[in-house]
C-alpha cells in the first residue's frame, strides 16, 4: 500500500494504552494507516522520513476554552485598571480620569474586589463622580460588576427586577433598593453591550488570530464552552468558523455548545442546542452540548459550598437542584445530547453527580448523556470517588493549580475557605487514581498574547503547582512557593493523556482524534525535546517544531 507519509527513528508516545509507545507511523488520506516498530513500515510504499529521534504526541485537546467570548474580550474597551487602597481613592482616580477625557458616551475601569478593604461601592457613589454618561466597573475575577443609574436605567433594572438565580446571579439590593453592584450572569449582559456592532471584519481577524496561536501550539481539538448572555455574537462567531472550514481554513476540530445561566430558560436552551447542532454541522464544527453554570467563583463567594465559607459563613447558591439535573438529563438523553457543568464549589459538583445517579437509577442501560463537571476548585471527601462510578468526566483548568491568585495564594484561601479546605484544593490526582476520566483545559477568555491559553504552561503547573521564575507565564501569576494539597503533582504521562485521549473522550471523538492508533484523524506533533525527559519547571517554554492535522503539516 503507498503511504502519503512515513516516519521512522521517532520516540512515539501514543496515548494509546494498547501500544503505548512506538518509533513509526505512516499516514494515508489524512489518517494514520500503520503505528508501530520499523519493519512494520515495509508493507508500505513511498518516502520515509527520518527523525533522528525526535519526540512525537497526539494533538494537543483543549478541552474547556472560550473562542466565542475571547473575541467580545478583544474587542471590549476593559478601561483603566484602578490600583487603591480604599474606595475613596477609587473614586478619586475616576473622577480624574472623567475630567481628563470628557464627552464619552461610556467610561470603563476594572477594580479588584480586595482594594476596597471592604467597603461598599454603590450606583450613588458612582453616580456623584458621572451622572450624564455611562460608568462600569468590571471586577478583576470578571465574575461582578458595578454600574451607575444610567446603565440601570438604560436596561430596565429597577427594584422589582426578578434575580436570575439568588445568592448567585443576583442585583444587591440594601433596604430593598438596587445598589448598582451586579453578580455573575444578571451582569453580563451590562458587560457585552455594544458587542453586536462588531464587524464581520472583526470577527475574522480575531479568529485568525486564535487559529495562528492553536497551529503554533499544536492545538488541534477544543470544547468551546459557550457565551453566557452574548448569544447573538457566540452564532455569529460560529457562522464564520463554518465558512472559514468549508474553505479549508480551520485547521482545529470544535466541539461547541449553547450556554445557559438563567434555570427558567432551560427548556429554551435545549431547542437552541438542537438548533445549533442542525446549523453548525461541519467537517471540524460540530455542537451536541447544553453548557451550563452551576455556581460561581470562589473569590466572590458565588460558588456552591456544602461548608459555609469561613468568613461570611454563606454558601453561595446552584441553579439547578440535584433533582432539577436529572430532569435535564432526561431531556438531553431523549435529544441525544450531552451536558457540560461549571463546578467550582462543592455543592455545584455533588448536584451534578446526585442528579446523575438519580437519573441513571430511572433510566438504567439507556443513560447515555456525556456529562462533564469543570474546575472543581474544591471538593468534599464524600463526592471524590463518585465521578469514577458515575461515569461523568472530570475537566481541571491545570494552569490555575498554582494557587490562581499569583503571589501567596494560600494566604487568600484560608481566609475564605479555612486552612483545612484550602489545603484541600484541586485534588486532580485524588480523582485520577480513582478512574475518574479527568482531561485539561486552559479556561481564558480574552485572547491578548494567549499565555495562559499554552497547553505546555497548564502541563507544567500540573506537574509542579507553582508558577516559577523559569514559568512562560505572565508575571501577575507568579508564586512564591508549591500550592497544595499534597501529592497531587501529576507526571508528564498523565498531563498529555488529560490533553489527548481523555480529552477527546470526554467530547466524544475518542473513535477518531485523541491517540495516534490505526484508522483515526492524523493528528500529531514533533518536538526536538523528549517530553517525558525534560525539566519540569521551564515546560512550559516547549513548542513542537512541526504541526499536523489530518495528516498535513500546518505551521
């Protein structure tokens, strides 16, 4: 048989666990047709390639990103970032900023929560310093924001306005009145207004952009995990990707999905789901997911606990109930579609899993919903052993088990979740010694130089938990010392089955992307380093030299 392409003298980590290693392949119609030792390649025809040795993976699957929200991101005027120490100085820079640059329609500042020492910012505060335009205040984790009466005004928030989901996407009221502070989703809409001017222009240079870095970093799968409260743009988005794949411009395999964020829009975002799935149906697009945000994030309290936080002795709040979960997987199993959470806190992550198991229970063998729980931040020792027996897949955003705060991030932790929780975070390799299918993800949503998006940086921090000196990685994130909980550094092995085959089975293409096997997609990467040898601090500095996709060399 003539191949189009074989390779002979590589060290080839398949991710295969049948034949996990080997040191030749050939590729035929852009599929890998032999996989194995050098006599196997004398059944074939045509050039072989010699590689000196040189290190061979899968493609790299990145299976939890946003490339929809990552052009809103781009685009969006973020405004001036404010470094205070009370919220009077806060003020005091705005108003500056206002009186230097007067006449715009709208003034935008991001602010870290911590700045303000705890002290209230509200719509009269901000409204004393800018009356005739509009004023945002995005929070530095990008999970809140603050506005002035104006922006109220202008989308019809007033003191009756129904909280999408209390204790959770909710306007702060005091005495009963909007204070203009605005939490996870029931803000988002606020934060993306204007985005449906962009144009069509726009839209492609921006993608071109995140399919330039995905070739550079072998990237050649991603789960896209929607736009909350930016659906108009998300199918835009989606509408150019498919044009740019039925020119042969889109060198990356998408999984997408269609995001939910209020409960009662549930029935709704299962028919867009079906929409979408009849819509975007391309050789690399393709949607089959109902995306939806359990809780919220740790640093503001909105994620889901089963043990109050240690200071405000809240538990934040989920969107749907365990009981609520399995209705919806009723749905999406009769639909033939599968179900992707964001679960950061405790209580998140067991309504998923109590709501599979009661789903399970009523429909037995004919469950057969994927179901992917993402983040989990944190877990209570009671749910560890559940992913593995329920079957439901496990996504870590590997870069952030550093600690996710830069500096000393244990220091941050204690103070909200206690010294004995906080020691108990990101346990990926608790999960992956029970069976779990975990798989990695990088979990950015702006574009901007695509650091934290490097899938070598979220293998790095995996095996080391700590952001160094010799860490490709902004300086911000740098910390001073290994994050814990103890003994859940991963090995290298493990870091790549999370980025190739796990990842691909938790989108389901494990039949044709995700290892280098006999009769899938011909998707794989040469580096001049042996992965499996070198220097853990510093991974993240590797590149491959050379990028395949369905068997064609695309950088």
């Amino acid at each position: 048989m003539k191949a189009d392409r074989m390779i002979k003298n590589a060290k080839i980590f398949t991710a295969d666990s049948k034949n996990p290693l080997a040191s030749a392949l050939a590729v035929k119609d852009g599929k890998f047709i032999y996989v194995g030792d050098e006599m196997g390649l004398k059944g074939f025809e045509g050039e072989v390639t010699d590689l000196g040795g040189k290190f061979i993976i899968p493609g790299i699957i990145d299976s939890h990103v946003h490339v929809t929200t990552g052009i809103g991101f781009t685009y969006m005027d973020m405004g001036e970032y404010i470094v205070c120490s009370s919220k009077q100085e806060a003020l005091d820079f705005m108003a500056r900023f206002i009186q230097d640059n007067p006449g715009k329609a709208c003034y935008r500042f991001v602010l870290e929560r911590k700045f303000l020492q705890g002290e209230i910012l509200t719509k009269d505060d901000l409204d004393s310093i800018c009356q005739d335009s509009e004023l945002l205040i995005l929070e530095g984790e990008g999970h809140s924001v603050w506005v002035n009466s104006r922006i109220l005004a202008k989308h019809g928030i007033t003191d009756e306005t129904e909280d999408p989901v209390p204790e959770l996407s909710y306007y702060v009221r005091k005495d009963g009145h909007v204070t203009g502070n605005v939490f996870e989703s029931a803000g988002w809409h606020l934060l993306f207004d204007g985005l449906s001017s962009l144009t069509d222009e726009q839209i492609d240079t921006a993608l071109e952009s995140w399919i330039d870095f995905s070739v550079k970093a072998g990237v050649s799968a991603v789960f896209d995990a929607g736009w909350p409260e930016g659906e108009e743009l998300h199918e835009r988005v989606y509408e150019h990707l498919c044009e740019l794949d039925k020119k042969g411009k889109l060198p990356v395999y998408i999984d997408g999905s269609y995001a939910l964020t209020h409960p009662k829009k549930m029935k709704e975002v299962v028919e867009q789901v079906k929409r979408f799935r009849s819509k975007f149906n391309t050789e690399h697009l393709k949607v089959h997911t109902f995306k939806v945000f359990m809780d919220g994030t740790l640093r503001i309290e909105t994620a889901a606990q089963v043990t109050p936080y240690e200071d405000t002795h809240k538990k934040g709040a989920t969107t749907f109930n365990a009981e609520e979960v399995a209705e919806v997987l009723k749905i999406l199993n009769e639909e033939g579609l599968d179900f992707h959470a964001h679960t950061v806190g405790e209580q998140a992550s067991r309504n998923v899993l109590d709501g599979v198991e009661l789903a399970r229970k009523e429909l037995g063998d004919n469950f057969r919903v994927r179901v992917t729980c993402a983040h989990l931040e944190i877990q209570d020792d009671a749910d560890l052993d559940r992913f593995a027996k329920l079957g439901v897949n496990v996504n870590y955003t590997a870069w952030w088990h550093a600690g996710c705060t830069g500096g000393n991030p244990l220091e941050v932790w204690r103070g909200i979740l206690g010294e004995k929780r906080a020691n108990k975070m990101y346990r990926c390799k608790t999960l992956w010694d029970t069976g779990a299918n975990v798989a990695w993800s990088s979990d950015n949503i702006a574009y901007g130089d695509f650091s934290s998006w490097n899938p070598y940086l979220g293998m790095e921090v995996g095996m080391t938990r700590w952001i160094n000196d010799k860490t490709l990685a902004p300086e911000s994130s740098r910390t001073i010392e290994k994050f814990p909980a103890p003994n859940q550094e991963m090995s290298i092995q493990e870091m790549i089955l999370g980025y190739t085959i796990n990842g691909a089975k938790q989108l389901g293409i494990e039949a044709f992307k995700g290892s280098i096997e006999v009769g899938k997609d011909a998707d794989f990467l040469v580096f001049d380093n042996d992965l499996l040898t070198v220097e853990k601090e510093g991974f993240s500095h590797n590149l491959p030299r050379d990028v395949y996709f369905c068997g064609k060399k695309v950088n």
